[in-house]
C-alpha cells in the first residue's frame, strides 16, 4: 500500500498521469477494472477522468466515457462519505446507467472522493461476468476506502497546485507588462 500511495505522489504534479496512476494501482491490486468519474460543474452527473481495465481491450473505454447521472445511492455515498457495492443482478440495471448497453457488470464497488468535506466524483472498482472473481470482501472495502481517501487528497491537492500555478503565470505576465 505505500508503494501505491508513493506512486500518486509521484504522479501529483502531472494532472492526468495522477488520474490514470490511481486507476491503474487500484484496477492491479484489485483485479478489476477501475474509472475515475469526476462530479460535472452543476453536481449532477459523473464523467470518466480515467479508466483502466486489466484484460485489455477497449469494450470497457467505451463504456467508461459515457458520462453517468448522480444517482441517490451516489449522492449518498458523496452525503456520507462511505462506499458500498451495488450487486447488478441483471443487464438492464446497467443498461439504465449507460444507454444503448454495456459490458455484463456483476458489481461494482464505488468510493466516493471527497477532500476537505468537498465532493470530488467516485473511484469505482468494476467485476465484470467475464472474469471469476469472488464477490468483493469487507477487506476489499476497506482497502479502496482507504485507498480512495488519499487518492482524494492527493487529486484535490494537485488542482490546489494547478491553480497556484495559473496564479503565478498570470502575477508573472503583469509584472513584465
């Protein structure tokens, strides 16, 4: 675990290499697939930042870009800071998510990112009926919690960076004006 914390410090300066380094730790320790969806500015939907997919291809891409409504059980995962499983038990729940179809989910386990009480989108950590994988265990939780957790800091703390940054460009241009 501190390697994988180490490696989103590492990447915190290069916004989007932090986003996919955080998908890509995540999706290898747990097996699974991995997106990075951020709120939208109103707070109404979630749109993929980076995803990353362990048996390749590009099926999941697809479906990963397609942004998603901020449901109730987001909202209140966002509201209470706290992740859960939703256990798809047909299709046609994740065909209401992604119109036009998907790939077959099995579950999925959503962790909310927030920083500083500030809502930031949700890591979700997606078992697809292709692979054979047990259902995500209490450790399993508690490990993409935690792992969201820092991956929140880390994320909020490289926006913080981006716009000390376009501060101080802006500051440097009137001073040479």
């Amino acid at each position: 675990v501190t390697d994988v914390l180490r490696s989103f410090a590492d990447a915190a300066n290069d916004y989007p290499r932090l986003l996919q380094t955080i998908v890509e730790r995540v999706g290898m320790i747990a097996g699974c697939a991995c997106s990075i969806r951020l709120l939208t500015g109103d707070g109404q939907k979630l749109e993929t930042a980076a995803f990353f997919d362990p048996r390749g291809g590009d099926q999941f891409g697809k479906y990963a870009g397609v942004p998603i409504p901020v449901t109730e059980s987001l909202r209140n995962a966002l509201d209470s800071q706290k992740p859960f499983i939703d256990e798809l038990k047909s299709q046609r729940g994740v065909e209401e998510v992604h119109a036009g179809g998907a790939p077959v989910v099995t579950r999925v386990l959503v962790a909310p990112l927030v920083a500083r009480d500030a809502p930031l989108g949700c890591l979700f950590v997606v078992q697809h009926a292709d692979v054979d994988a047990p259902s995500f265990t209490g450790d399993d939780v508690e490990l993409v919690d935690a792992l969201s957790r820092h991956a929140a800091l880390t994320i909020a703390n490289a926006r913080l960076m981006r716009s000390l940054e376009a501060i101080e460009r802006a500051r440097s241009h009137e001073r040479s004006i």
